[in-house]
C-alpha cells in the first residue's frame, strides 16, 4: 500500500437515520427505541468523520444538522 494513500483521511459521511412513528399521538419521548436513535444522531455529529446526520421520521426529515 502507498504510504501517502494510508495517511490521507477517508471522506467524510453523510450518515441518516430512520424510525416509523405510527399514525395518530405519539411522541419521540415515548419509548426507548426513539430515545436511542436521536441520542446516535447526537452522537454522530460529534464524530470527526461524519459530515452530516439526518433523522428520518415516517420519511419526512425533521432534524438536519
């Protein structure tokens, strides 16, 4: 392997993630699953290799950073 092509930092990611909220009252704070995907949003955005995150809910972007 070249050792100028190992040095250099891969492109960083645009990374998305999706969860369904079902029709009707509910809210993201309802159960752990919802809870878990925006704290790995948050996560995500401090990562030095990510670009961007998105979270997709019922395929409408609500949070873009």
């Amino acid at each position: 392997m070249n050792k100028q092509a190992s040095s250099r930092m891969p492109e960083r990611l645009n990374v998305g993630v999706s969860i369904f909220i079902r029709k009707g009252e509910q809210s993201l704070w309802e159960n752990g699953i919802f809870q878990n995907c925006l704290y790995l949003v948050m996560l995500l955005t401090r990562s030095p290799r990510v670009k961007s995150t998105y979270l997709d809910v019922d395929h409408i972007v609500v949070a873009q950073t």
